[in-house]
C-alpha cells in the first residue's frame, strides 16, 4: 500500500501523509459501519465514562 499511496499522491499533487492519513481513516469508517454490535461498543464506552464519574 505505502508504494500506491506515494505513486497515487504524486499523481494528484498531494501530500503522500495526508493521503495515508485519510485512507487510514476511511478504512476505521467503514469498519466501524460494517461492524454489527447492536450498539454494544457504545454502551461499553459509556459505562467507561460513568465509571470515571463515579470516582470523583
């Protein structure tokens, strides 16, 4: 992948990191929206946060 990106940016006239980056993060996007948890992950990551209020 690295050699496509830097060969794909060059192409473009964009910053080879910058394109990384942004390709990185489509690729959490679409997992995170392929991902079927019933909304799991995101209980879990409020139970994180009520957990931290509990303690103060």
């Amino acid at each position: 992948m690295p050699k496509a990106a830097m060969e794909l940016a060059n192409s473009l006239g964009v910053n080879p990191l910058a394109l990384v980056n942004i390709l990185r993060f489509a690729e959490s996007a679409k997992a995170f929206a392929n991902a079927n948890d019933d909304g799991e992950m995101l209980m879990a990551a409020l139970d994180v946060d009520e957990g931290k209020q509990d303690a103060d």
